[in-house]
C-alpha cells in the first residue's frame, strides 16, 4: 500500500501520512515531515485511490496516467516563500486526489534551487522535459518571453497568479489590486488616513490597490510612508526600520504579503517600550503562520485551495478536449479580522 511504502520512506507512521495527504490540518506534522511526505509520494506517483492503482497495474484496459509538470515562476525556493508553499501543496493534494503524476517541478528563473534535490540536474530547470507531460501548471507571475518558451514545448497550460495577465492560455486569478483595496477600505472604516505601505512597488497590483484607495478618499499620499522592497523577511525589516526612523505619524501600516507583516509585528512587539502608541497592521495571503503572530495577524485570505482545485480541474478538462476556449476565472478575495488592526482615535 502507497501510505505504508511513503511511511517506511519517511520514518513516519501510516496514520501520519495518511493525515498530511488528505490535508486534515497544517497541525498533524511539522513542516520537515510534511516536506518529507509530500517528496515520497510525489517520488513514487502517490495514488489514493485503490480502484485506481488497481486499474493501472491491470495488463487489461489499464488506463494510462495523466502527467503534468509545474512550472515555478519568479521563485526562487518554494520553501522560501510561504505563500506559494502553500499553494504549491494544494496544487499536488489536488494532483494525487485526481490520480494525475506530476513529472517536472521547474524553477524557471533558478535553476540551481536544490528544494528537491533528487531532482537536481534531471527535473527542475530543463523547460524542455515539459514536452513529456500532458499539461503544464505555471505557478507565479509569468513573463510573455517565458510564457512563449513554455508553449513551444507544450499547448495544454494553466496558469495561476493574482491578476489575469491577459495571455492566450487558461488562468486561476485573485485580484491583488482588489484585494488591497479591500484591506485599505478597513484601515480607512478604522479612522485611518496616515496609512504606509511596505511591498513591491514596480508594476505590482496591491501597491496599485493601495494608491488607488488614497486617491479615491482624497487622502494625500505621503512618500515618506511608501518603502520598496522584494517582500521578503530581511528587506521588510529593513524597511520598517527606515519607516519608523522617517516618518512618526503614521497610524497604521499595509504590507503587500503576511511575511512582511509578521516582521512587521515582531518589530513593534521588541520596540513596544519605545514606540508608546498602536500602530495597526494589515496584509494580504493569510498563510498558516498569520494564526500565531501576536497580535494577531489581520489579513486578507487568498483562496489558495481553491484555486488549486480549478487550476487542476481547468488542466484535466483541456487535456481531455472537453473545452478549448481560454477560460478565466476569478475567485474573490476576503478580510480576516483578527487583532492587529485599530480603530484610529
């Protein structure tokens, strides 16, 4: 049985693995064993159904698999981003529950990411193995020059990202620009007008969100409150840093990602003595660890699952002919209210 042969892999038990695949909660193993899982079963194209491994190894009728490779754009190490480990996980829970192998995990922008390194020099970074799979799932953003790359080795693709980029292929979005707006509009309910901003700021839909709100409430904008950064850990607290150096009324703070955010918090948590007033924290992904800041983290939630389910089930049915039109949907975007936002007296 798959489950035993994963455990066995991984030095788990049965039960263990069977609650990490079936994704009962991001509580029932750690982070490593996860990992460690989830490269087993992808290792030996994990099948939870039965009925179905039966059928494969039957010399009768058996009907072959269907294999889809994922392309990561724009990431560096999908272990370094927890937003799109996220989804990258929803992305094979979804692949395995619909009995699909997948063949290539590709960084295409990093070749040399050693996340899977059983893989290195043989999966990841040959965009030309893609020719092998049936379909192919982009995850991130995506260039045209990319784009054009990926669909001259193959034509059946979806591509998941938070705005539609308008390409001639399928596409799973949730709008950054909305969903920043959304987290502006309950700063602003809050009594907030002095609002930074700490995220990318080249080309990028939520900082576009957020000056569009400022714009539309005839509120200023205050450079000084605006921080660029590549919205990782090390440059948000960078930029916190310079914010709170430059710039000291401010009331509250909107990140472009929970990352940022959660550095954020740590920071004003460590300078709480010195800082003497509430400075309200809003973000945008609500990954796992948003749950376990203190305070807790106020975030607007990206359907991650959801839209992993579409993106397989939009791959699958484009590979069976049922559709070729380019099809595009977008999932709507919602505030998790926790405690790290105030009401601005």
């Amino acid at each position: 049985m798959s489950l035993k042969k994963i455990a066995q892999m991984t030095g788990v038990s049965p039960s263990t693995v069977s609650r990490v695949l079936n994704n009962v909660s991001s509580t029932c193993a750690s982070k490593e064993v996860r990992d460690k899982i989830f490269d087993a079963a992808r290792e030996i194209g994990y099948q939870p159904n039965e009925n179905a491994r039966k059928l494969k190894n039957s010399s009768n009728d058996a009907k072959p698999d269907r294999h889809v490779s994922i392309v990561l754009a724009r990431i560096k190490d999908i272990k370094d981003d927890p937003f799109f480990y996220e989804l990258f996980r929803n992305l094979e829970l979804s692949l395995f529950e619909t009995q699909t192998v997948i063949d290539h995990v590709i960084y295409a922008e990093e070749k040399s990411s050693q996340a899977y390194p059983k893989d290195a020099g043989r999966n990841i970074g040959i965009l030309k193995d893609i020719s092998d799979s049936q379909g192919v799932i982009i995850l991130g953003r995506c260039s045209e020059k990319l784009l054009d790359q990926i669909m001259s080795f193959n034509n059946n693709i979806v591509g998941i990202w938070r705005n539609s980029m308008n390409f001639n292929v399928d596409e799973v979005v949730c709008d950054g620009k909305k969903a920043a707006e959304l987290a502006m509009k309950h700063l602003i309910s809050l009594n907030h007008k002095n609002i930074a901003y700490i995220g990318d700021c080249s080309h990028e839909s939520r900082y576009i969100g957020y000056c569009n709100s400022l714009i539309n409430n005839q509120i200023p904008m205050n450079y000084e409150w605006i921080k660029q950064t590549d919205q990782t850990r090390g440059s948000a607290k960078t930029a916190f840093y310079e914010l709170l150096e430059s710039a000291q009324d401010f009331s509250a703070v909107f990140c472009a990602n929970d990352i940022t955010a959660i550095e954020v918090l740590r920071i004003l948590k460590e300078k709480k003595r010195k800082i003497k007033r509430n400075i309200s924290v809003i973000s945008i992904d609500n990954i796992e660890e948003s749950e376990n800041t203190s305070p807790f983290l106020t975030t607007i939630n990206i359907p991650r699952k959801e839209m992993a389910h579409m993106a397989v089930s939009l791959l699958l049915d484009r590979i069976a002919k049922k559709h070729t039109e380019t099809v595009r949907i977008e999932f709507p975007c919602r505030i998790v209210n926790r405690s790290s936002v105030y009401k601005n007296e």
